[in-house]
C-alpha cells in the first residue's frame, strides 16, 4: 500500500545512514569507559583526560546524528503521508456510489486524517526507533559475549520473560488499538453529521439529544483508549522491572567476578555500560511494539479504502467521442440491480431519446426512472445490457471522453463552500463570461448578479445561504455551461415556485433544441419540457409517446392526477 518509495529514497538513506551512525556512537561508548576505568586505576591522568574527551566528542556526534535522523525520517515520512493522503482521495472519486452510501463519511475523513497521521508518526518516529534498537541490542549483546560470556549469558536468561510477555501484548494490543481507531471514526461521523444537520437540529430543538448520542461516541472512544492505557502500562511496568532487576542480578554476579580476579573492574564498568546500552532500548520496546499495532490498525483501516475494488473501470481500448451539439442515446436490453445481487431494480429496458430529443421518465415509486438516469453518466453500471451515446457503450468510453459529453443536475444539487463561479465552472472551467450570463439567464439564476460579491460570491457548504431552488438553479445552470451532448436532469426545478418554473421553462426550450435530453419527472409540470414521455412501471418501460398519447391510458392519468402525485423516486 505504501506504493513506490523511490522518490524519497534520498531522506530514507540520509535517516538511515544517521541511524546506523548512532547506534555505533552509542556501541563505541562501553569499550572508552572501561579503559577510562582502567586508566584511572592505573593513575594513568593523561589517558583518562583523553578517554573523557572522546567520550564528550562522542556525545555531541551522537546530538547531531540525532537530529539528522529524525529530520530527514520526519521529511520523508510526510512526503509518503502526502503520497497516500492523494492516492487514497483519488481512489475515493472513483469509487462506486454505494461504497459512498455504506460508509459513513467520518469513517473517511478519520482514515484519510488521523490513520494517515498515525501512519506517518510510525514511519517518522517509532519504526526507525525499533530497527536502531535491535541493531543496538544486537551490538550490546555482542560487545558483552566478548566481555564475559556467563554473564552475558545469565542477561539473555533474565530477559527470556520479557519475550513471552511481548506476545502476549502484541496478541492483545492488536484488537485495542483497532478499537481504538474505529472509535475514533464513529466520533467523527458524529460531528460531521450534526455539523451538516445543524439546522434541522436547531429547528427540532434536538441539540440536547444529539449532545447526549455524542457523549455515548465520545464515551466509547474514551472506554477503548482506557483499555488499550491499561494494557500498555502494564507492559511498560513489566519491561521497566525486568532491566532494573537484570542490572542489580548482573552487578552482583560481576563483582564476585572481580573479586576472584575473572574480569578487571574496567571490563566489569564496561559490561554494565553496554547493559545500561541494553536496558535502554529494552524498556522502549513496549512503546515501539504499540506504536507497531496502532501503525498496523491504521495501515489496516486504509487498505481497507484503497483495496475496496472500482467497479466502474475504463476499459483498455476505450475511445474518445468528440463533443457535438446532439448525439443519441439509447438503452439497450439494460437490466441493473444493486451490487451484483438483490431485486432487479431494470428489467430489460429498451429506449432510444434521438438526437435533440427530449424524453420525460414517468413513473411511480420504486420504478427505477433516477436509476435509469444514473446509468447515463456512469455513476452505475448495468448489469447487463447497455447504454450507448451516439453509437459507443459507455463503458468503452474514455472518463473524459463522457465527462465532455453528458451533464447532470440533480433534484438535490451538491454546492461547494466557493464562489458562485467556481461552482458553476466545474464541468468547464473555460467558460467565458457572456457564456455563463447566458447559462444563468436560461436557469433563471438571475439573483447571482445581486448577491453581495455577484459570481465572486462565496455561497457557504453546500450552498447554505442560498435557498432551495436558489441552490437548482445555480446546478441546472452548471449543466447548461458544460455545453453537453447529453443532458439529465432528475427535476431540477422541484423547490422553484411556480411562476418561476414557466419562465425557466420556457427559456430551457431554447436551450434543450440542440441537446439529447433526458428528464426524471417528480411532478407533472416537468413534462412540459419533453418531447415525448417514457412510461416506467417496476423497472420496465409500459409505453413510450407523447404526453397526450400516453393520456389514452386510465393508469397514466391516474397516476397524474393523484391529489400528491406519485412522480417520485
């Protein structure tokens, strides 16, 4: 998952080389105190003055060393926390929309925030950490054998409970810190969903009760962390006993050692020095192995994200297809259920909307005519059969190619906390001024040139200071600025009054004249825009024609006549 670290290799063996450069400074240490001792014993000031200098010089290689380390670590590891906060996002907008609608958005704003960040500090801080501490374990270990072997050998025997203790820890810890991470998630799907609800909130007077769900979030995250506190600080207090223990057995046994005269007092001064080299990077263990399940958790939950499969792919030998004014659209035989499984949502539906058309979607609850709309601009993908524009399934066209050619406004439109420009330039970011005048002028988004900065406006998230039909206009008019071959509009102009809506109207006409168009009829005044009408009942296409051609059938105009009309989703 951590992909291709070579653009990085430069900090990573800087980091590396500084590491290795510190454990020898710290390796070098035993063998200069021993002699010291030694040389002290032996009067010998001359010597002793020069061993405590190198020591002292030893001591400052090893500050700067330090500082190198963890400089160029810290470096690279944000730059790989920036290459898989990009990747992870990327991924996100091509996933399926149902992926999008099963995971709550605080589980991904918590893995692409705070399991990156935690994913970084391991690779910064405590992964470099754990290698140089085997590495100096590894070299005490080696510089004690050549000391005195028994001794070096009761130390390995001491430190054999410390191995099982890991295990266990590392069994334990694994779970917890998982628990943690997903706590975490969920808090954050709490604030991110009151936040985006805050206004239903306070209108219900419901502050109170969502303050109380997230105290039980906030609550459950603070239990998980209180678990996985308890585990690490009891293995924290078993690495800490075991050294101090180790230390005071070994002292013993080593000064029985220079009493009967099988090691001089500087090897025993230089034994303990790499003990005391030993004892250090021990007792880190506990915090490294920890930071290695808390890593682990983290790298898990991204995976998680990244390995989720696309679905939707651009096929190998996809090919372009040149914007034009019109282009047909047709359905071919098209069947779709959700995720593979399920009900069938289409049953084999046939439609062809010609070129400059405009085709109405009619239908009751449940019959599928927003889904049907979906499968034009690829936000799913048939399950069988196919969705051809001018001649070509959308499958085997290029993301850019269909994203050049079809449009969309939907009944809910999605703003972006930037100016009204911006927002209306996101299918086409070249789109001149007269070109947005007239796309504005023909959604009857007029009001933009009102507001206090006019297109420079910035309009809040998801466009909160302005109304609802306010918010449809401004994406009807971001789909006329695209300039589509095709345009779907799933009732774009639900939340707009009445009056408003037969001006639009009759501005649409002018602009759907050159453009295949395909409309989710909510109401029945939609249907004064289209061409003809295509009649969908359980997934399947009752009738195609004319408004009053498709007025002959008692159910049609029953279903139009109904005191709430049932032209819904």
């Amino acid at each position: 998952m951590l992909g291709d670290l070579r653009p990085h290799w430069r900090g990573l063996a800087v980091s590396s080389v500084a590491g290795l450069g510190v454990v020898a400074t710290a390796l070098a240490v035993p063998p200069l105190t021993g002699h010291a001792v030694d040389a002290a014993g032996g009067g010998d000031r001359d010597q002793v003055l020069l061993l405590a200098s190198a020591l002292l010089v030893i001591g400052v290689v090893e500050a700067v060393l330090i500082f190198v380390r963890r400089y160029t670590a810290s470096g690279y590891a944000i730059k790989v926390e920036q290459d898989l906060r990009r990747r992870t996002f990327f991924h996100l907008q091509r996933l399926p929309l149902h992926v999008h609608d099963s995971m709550p958005s605080g589980q991904v704003i918590s893995r692409l925030v705070g399991d990156l960040s935690q994913l970084r500090r391991f690779l910064a801080f405590a992964g470099p950490s754990l290698i140089m501490n085997a590495l100096q374990v590894v070299g005490a270990l080696i510089l004690m054998a050549r000391l005195h072997l028994p001794l070096t050998a009761l130390t390995v025997v001491l430190y054999l409970p410390t191995v099982y203790a890991a295990t266990a820890f590392m069994r334990r810890y694994k779970t917890l810190a998982r628990n943690v991470r997903d706590r975490n998630g969920d808090v954050a799907t709490s604030v991110e969903q009151s936040v985006a609800g805050i206004r239903i909130i306070k209108s219900l007077g419901r502050g109170p009760h969502v303050t109380s769900l997230f105290e039980g979030r906030v609550e459950d995250l603070r239990g998980a962390s209180l678990l996985a506190v308890r585990a690490r600080s009891s293995f924290l207090t078993t690495l800490s006993l075991v050294p101090n223990l180790n230390l005071a057995i070994v002292a013993s046994a080593g000064a029985w050692g220079v009493a009967d005269g099988q090691l001089t007092a500087g090897d025993l001064a230089a034994f303990l020095t790499a003990l005391l080299i030993l004892s250090g990077p021990m007792a880190m263990f506990g915090n490294n192995l920890a930071s290695v399940e808390e890593a682990n958790a983290a790298y898990d939950r991204v995976a998680e994200l990244l390995d989720t499969p696309r679905e939707i792919l651009q096929s190998s030998d996809a090919s372009e297809l040149p914007p034009t004014d019109a282009v047909e659209l047709s359905f071919h035989d098209v069947c779709f259920r959700f995720d593979g499984s399920g009900e069938w949502v289409l049953r084999g539906v046939d439609l062809t909307v010609r070129a400059g058309e405009t085709i109405a979607l009619v239908g009751s609850t449940g019959s599928g005519k927003t889904t049907l709309a979906m499968l034009v601009p690829r936000l799913y993908d048939v399950t069988s059969g196919s969705v051809r524009i001018g001649g070509v399934d959308v499958r085997e066209l290029t993301a850019h190619a269909l994203a050049d050619n079809v449009a969309v406004a939907l009944e809910e439109p999605t703003l972006f906390s930037r100016s009204v420009r911006v927002n209306l330039t996101l299918g086409r970011v070249d789109a001149t001024d007269e070109e947005i005048d007239a796309a504005l002028r023909a959604a009857g988004a007029e009001f933009v040139f009102e507001l206090p900065q006019g297109l420079d406006t910035r309009i809040g998230e998801q466009g909160v200071s302005l109304s609802g039909g306010q918010r449809q206009r401004v994406a009807l008019a971001r789909a006329i600025i695209a300039q589509p071959s095709v345009l779907v509009l799933d009732d774009p102009l639900s939340a707009v009054d009445v009056t408003t809506e037969q001006r639009v109207h009759a501005a649409m006409h002018e602009v759907l004249r050159n453009v295949t168009t395909l409309i989710v009829a909510h109401r029945p005044s939609t249907l004064m825009l289209a061409d003809r009408v295509a009649w969908l009942e359980d997934g399947r296409v009752r009738a195609v024609g004319t408004h009053a051609e498709l007025l002959q059938h008692d159910e049609y105009r029953n279903l139009l006549a109904a005191p709430t009309p049932e032209l819904v989703r």
